[in-house]
C-alpha cells in the first residue's frame, strides 16, 4: 500500500517511552480535577457510563441515540449529515478515557480500544481510498478531511495522554492504533493543501492541528519531522490570513472566532511543551484576536449570535489562552464584569486538560477580580465590515452591533447586511437569529435569510441569493464605510 506502516520492535518500545513522558506531563491535570473539580469526578463517571451503554447525543435528535455495539460508523442517521461526522469524532471517548485515567478500571480502556478495531475495520483506508476524487473529502463521511483532523488532534491523542499505561494497550493494539494515525496523517498531508490553497478556512487550521499533534506525538514515523515543518509553516499562513490586522477571525462570526482562538492557542501551547518556535507576527496576531473576543461580548455575558454562532460564553477560552501562554489576567478580570466566576470554571474544566501548567491557570482564574475593561467602546474592523459600540463597559450599558458584509468570506455568514444586535440595560432587546441548525431543511432556510435578521427587506427578498445550506448565489459589494 502507499501509504502504510509496520513498526517493529525497537519502535514500539521507543514510542511507549515517548507515550510515558507525554502521559507523566498529564498527571497534573488529573490532580487539578480532584482539587477543584470534585464534583466533576461523578459527571465524569456518570457520562463514562452512558459511552460505556454505547449512548450519545448526537445532531438530529434531542434524545441520546444509541450508536450500537459496536457503534454504526457509516450509518446517516436523522436527515443530518453532522450525525454521522460526529460520531466519528469519537466525542464520547473522551468520558470513557478521563474515567479511565481517574478509576484505571480497565473496561473502559479495553472499551475504547475494541472501538478504535472496529473503526478500522469499518472504515477502509487503502490504495483506492488516495486515488479518490478531491470532493470525496469534503462529503458525508468519516474520511471527510475535517474528521481526519478533528479525531487526530482532539479525541485520538487522548490515548497517548491519558491511556498510554493501559494493559488494555497490548503491542497488538498499538501497532493498529499507530498504523490508522499513521494513514489519517498520510491523507490530511495529502488531501488538506488542495481543498484549502488560500488556507482561509477554520477546517483547515483543525486539519492541520491533527497533522502537527501526529507529528509530534509518533515521532518515529519517518514523515513526522516533514508533517510537523509543513503543519507549522500553513498554520503561520492561517494565522495571516484568517487573523485580522484590527482583531477578529475573517468568517465574521464571534462563535468561530473563539473556536478559531482555542485552535490558533494549541501550538503555542504545543510549542512549550515541545520546545518549537512560533513567530512573533503569530502571536501578535493571536493577541490582537483577543480584543474581538470582548467586544463581541454583550453586556449580559453572552457573544452576540452573528452568522452561524450562538449567543454562548465560549469567549471564557480565551481568556484561559491569555493566561496559560502569556501570564496575563485582563481579559479573564473583564469577563468577570459580565459573568459569575463559578460559570468561567464550569466551562474552564472543558479546557483544563489542554494546557501543560493547570494548577496556574486555575488559581489565577480563582484568585482574579472584576475589573472593567480599559479600552474604547468603539470597535470597527473595515476587514470583517463589522462595529460595536457601547455607551460604557458596564452590565446596564447600551450596546450595539452591526455588520455588512458581502460578498462573504464563507458561508457562515448569513443574508444579512446592515442588520445589528441592540442589547440595553443588561437586556437583549434586538437579536440576531444565530444558529439553529447546519441540516438543510426550510428552519435553515429561513434563518439565513434576509427577512429573519433585524434589516431592510424590498419586496421581501433577500439580498442575495439562497441555494442551499452552505451555498448562495452572486452577491454584490456590500460593506461598512466607517463609525463616527
């Protein structure tokens, strides 16, 4: 095959060593959970127990589904393409690995392993598999190329980090393990650069994470050194390229902007942890990124909802960002203006177990006060087309937010030039409609279209064209000229 693997002896006991010091570096987090988060250890167990029942809550279906034993990996489900993408993203390992790594109770290790085998055997990775079109990447199923790197670096290398000391883990096992990374890497290496030659998406920076994280964590793949070169070279032109000179991810939307800021924070991370250089232009960019995170904030603690976001708190991660690489508070003392801190660490535990120094994330985070921000309340970005402005930076200040932008970056974005979100008082009173649904059906329909968000309909028609889920027509110039 073109692209397979045999690892003999000498690798694999190399690779176990390599496993160990990456494993041992975990143990922090594992007592950081015990210290802070006692009562997560239950929500732990109790979510291991429903993955263990083969049971997840899946897109499509409000009710957890069963995904079967083992699970049904190529099965579409619900109308919905997000069922079976995912699924094989392996989410709900990650409660089975934490269990795992908390209780060492072998079931869940050897539970997780005997579906790592039947994923492999499931889903066919061979000669034909590199010689299929492009757009096979990019269409329902589990080789599409943003599975291939969301699995590599999100829920696969939880493996190495929490589960490496498995007995479950024979050297059968870790030969199959292996040799799948080894191929997903081999197609990401392949398949990602031509479906993203302006490197101008989020998929890409995910598909390229999975790349750097296999290069780093196997290094006795013969690519490995080449993978990691390429990966950090395209996510330095993703950083230019997504990473605006004013702050703000280009998509336009807060929701993936703090996506794109918690991935864009992974090999800063990464690169402390495996002594690697990141250019200085990457971080000042990565920094100027946190200012939209803020901005983009309402007065009630909730992102404003543009395009395809919800009116969530994921900003919080960026402030955990500011303070695990650069030591800093300011970001995290804002927050605190505008949302409870015991609700900055519920959503923190998500993360925690990402960082290489917790216990200091953690006591910064507990030990820092509310400070309002120091910086104007007027924010325009001519790049993103976008303005918010605030009467102050208190909770009952006025706040307003308004985009026009066309034609898009991507479609994210929704068929809404000029419309705004108007929050006052600590109240939302003009929302943007948000994200209801990826699924293309007539609710998606409706809430991209023009006459869903709060602007000038003619005719009731909408701005431009809308053909389909992810897909409109022509569109025209459409921008902000400026804020005064």
């Amino acid at each position: 095959m073109k692209c397979d693997l045999v690892l003999s002896d000498e690798q694999i006991v190399e690779l176990r060593k390599h496993f160990d010091t990456i494993n041992s570096a975990k143990q922090s987090v594992i007592k950081c959970i015990s210290q802070y988060y006692p009562s997560w250890l239950t929500e732990i167990e109790e979510n291991a127990k429903t993955s263990f029942e083969d049971m997840a809550r899946l897109p499509g279906s409000p009710e957890l589904s069963f995904m079967g034993n083992p699970p049904s990996w190529l099965e579409r489900r619900y109308d919905d393409n997000e069922y079976l993408w995912q699924m094989n993203r392996m989410n709900h390992w990650i409660w089975l690995i934490y269990e795992w790594a908390i209780t060492k109770d072998e079931k869940y290790a050897e539970k997780v392993l005997e579906e790592l085998k039947s994923w492999t055997q499931s889903v066919t990775i061979d000669d034909e598999t590199f010689e299929k079109e492009l757009s096979y990447f990019s269409t329902c199923t589990p080789l599409r190329a943003l599975e291939l790197g969301i699995r590599l670096y999100k829920t696969w290398p939880l493996i190495v980090e929490y589960m490496s000391d498995s007995k479950a883990l024979s050297d059968d096992y870790l030969r199959l393990y292996a040799n799948s990374v080894y191929k997903q890497a081999c197609l990401i290496y392949k398949v990602s650069p031509q479906l993203w030659p302006k490197a101008n998406h989020n998929h890409y920076v995910m598909e390229l994470l999975g790349l750097l994280t296999t290069a780093l964590y196997f290094p006795v793949f013969e690519e490995s050194e080449t993978w990691r070169q390429f990966a950090i070279k395209e996510l330095e032109r993703c950083a230019k390229t997504q990473l605006t000179q004013d702050g703000g991810q280009i998509e336009g939307c807060p929701m993936y902007h703090d996506g794109c800021m918690f991935w864009f924070g992974i090999p800063l991370v990464f690169a402390k942890q495996f002594n690697f250089e990141i250019s200085q232009e990457y971080k000042d960019l990565f920094i100027k990124g946190l200012k939209y995170s803020l901005y983009s904030l309402r007065p009630t603690g909730e992102s404003v909802p543009v395009g395809d976001s919800h009116a969530g708190q994921r900003a919080v991660i960026t402030a955990l960002y500011q303070i695990a690489i650069f030591k800093e508070t300011s970001l995290l003392q804002a927050f605190l203006v505008y949302m409870p801190k015991a609700k900055i660490l519920e959503i923190a535990k998500e993360f925690i177990w990402r960082f290489d120094n917790p216990e200091f994330v953690l006591n910064e985070l507990i030990n820092a006060k509310p400070q309002l921000p120091k910086v104007s309340t007027v924010f325009y970005n001519s790049v993103l087309s976008q303005a918010m402005i605030r009467s102050n930076w208190t909770t009952d200040a006025l706040s307003f937010h308004m985009i026009c932008k066309s034609p898009v970056q991507n479609n994210h974005a929704h068929i809404d030039l000029n419309t705004f979100d108007f929050t006052a008082y600590n109240k939302v009173i003009i929302s943007d409609p948000g994200l209801f649904t990826y699924r293309e059906c007539p609710e998606r329909k409706y809430i991209k279209s023009t006459r869903a968000h709060s602007t000038i309909t003619v005719d009731d028609k909408n701005q431009f064209e809308y053909i389909k889920s992810f897909g409109y027509g022509p569109q025209k110039e459409g921008k902000l000229l400026g804020v005064k």
